[in-house]
C-alpha cells in the first residue's frame, strides 16, 4: 500500500478492484484483496479532471494563505511606520506651545540654504517684554499661558509657507522665505500690534499688558544661518534696550 500511495497521490483514484463476478474484491491466491493499479497514462477522464481539480485547490488556498499573510505584513508596516512618524514628529515638536523647537529650526534653516542663494529669506527673532515679571507675580502655570498665547498669535500672523519655531523659554523665531526685509518687517509690525491691542484676562481676573520686542534681518550674500540669525538677535536686543514694544531691523544696528 505505501508503495501504491506513492505511485498515485489521489486516495479516490489509486486503484481499481480487478475483475470478478461476485460482488466485493476478489481473493488473492493469499487470501488478500487483489489490486490492479491504474498509471495516469491510461487514467479516465474524470480521474485526469478530478486530479487536476485537487491540485488546483491546493494552489488556491496558498495563494489565500499568502495574499492573506501579505495583508497582515502591510497592517504591520503601515502601523510601524505611523509609529516612527509619530516619534518623528515629536521630536521636532516643542510640547508646550505645538510649534517646532529648535532642534527642527536647524533643519530647515539647511533646507533653506540649499536653495539658490538669490531667493529672498527673511527671519524674525522675538522676545516676550518683561516676562520674568509675569512668572515671579502671577506663578509659571500663567507664565505658560501667556507663551502658549503668543504661539498661536504668531501663527495667526505668517504665511502657510512660513515656520515659527520656540528656540528659547520665551524666545521665537520665524523663517519667512521669498521675503524681503521691508516685507518682513510689515510682518513683524502686524505680530507686535496684534499683540499690544489685547489685554490677557488670566482665570484670577489680573489684566496683564502684554507686549514683545522683534527684531528683523534678511539674508545677504555669503550669509550663512548663524550670522543671519546673530543680526536679527542683535536688532531684538537693541529694541528691548530702547524701550521694548518695538520692531527694528538690521539697517538700524548701531
């Protein structure tokens, strides 16, 4: 029998009973039950249709099996890699305020430069106005209110294009590319007004004057992101010098 089962792989069609009158499987001279198998070369129709029929069901449920494992492996990746951009994401990410930290602010500062040189980009360095006063009187939970206000004030105030990054405790930067330094300083204008003209009512009813000091460069030839960024730094510290709540730009650095 093991040898018959090699010789034919289909159970239904491995053999037929050798001809007798009676009813049942003849004797063998033995006293066993005689077999005549049949070669596939000689196989009736049915049999090579039946055959076929279990091979190609075999190979269905593979290609089920597979395209069902394939499946679960693109489940896998696709999860794997929301996870990664996830990681990615926060990592760039400052918590407090949702605005790219300093780590992102390097990246695209070198996105920025590998741009070609005569494409205008302007940069934007701000400063909260008195804000240690604001944390030593009214405690770092508002202090954090009013960094988490300004954040989004800023964003109210740029371009999709444009990037506000938290470098700093209370300290911002905004990258404004295919901006001149005139345009960048409506820019900084309009965050300083908007700023200025509210009044922030914290939960114990304190009104607090809020104001900020910026300060404006624009990329010049042979520039390269820290001396970019050490005018517009220069210009902030000048303006808080000179009285705070103001713009000035690098044009007017003494």
């Amino acid at each position: 029998m093991h040898k018959l089962a090699n010789w034919l792989p289909f159970h239904a069609k491995h053999a037929e009973s050798a001809p007798s009158p009676g009813v049942g499987f003849p004797p063998a001279a033995d006293g066993g039950i005689a077999w005549q198998a049949i070669p596939p070369s000689v196989w009736s129709e049915g049999m090579t249709q039946t055959a076929r029929h279990s091979r190609f069901s075999r190979l269905e449920q593979q290609v089920q099996h597979l395209r069902a494992s394939l499946s679960a492996e693109r489940a896998r990746s696709a999860k794997l890699l929301a996870a990664l951009e996830l990681q990615r994401r926060e990592a760039l990410t400052d918590p407090l305020t949702g605005l790219c930290n300093r780590r992102a602010m390097d990246q695209r500062f070198g996105e920025l430069w590998s741009e070609p040189e005569e494409a205008p980009l302007a940069i934007l360095v701000l400063d909260i106005d008195f804000f240690k006063r604001i944390n030593d009187t009214y405690g770092h939970a508002d202090g954090d209110w009013v960094i988490r206000w300004v954040a989004a004030t800023l964003c109210r105030c740029i371009r999709a294009g444009d990037s506000a990054f938290r470098y700093g405790g209370e300290e911002f930067l905004v990258l404004l590319p295919d901006t001149t330094l005139e345009g960048a300083i409506r820019v900084a204008e309009s965050i300083r007004g908007r700023i200025e003209d509210l009044h922030l009512a914290f939960p114990r009813h304190w009104q607090v004057p809020l104001t900020v000091s910026l300060g404006v460069a624009a990329r010049r030839r042979q520039d390269d992101p820290l001396s970019l960024f050490e005018r517009a730094d220069r210009a902030l510290y000048q303006a808080k010098r000179h009285g705070r709540n103001r713009v000035v730009h690098e044009n007017c650095l003494v």
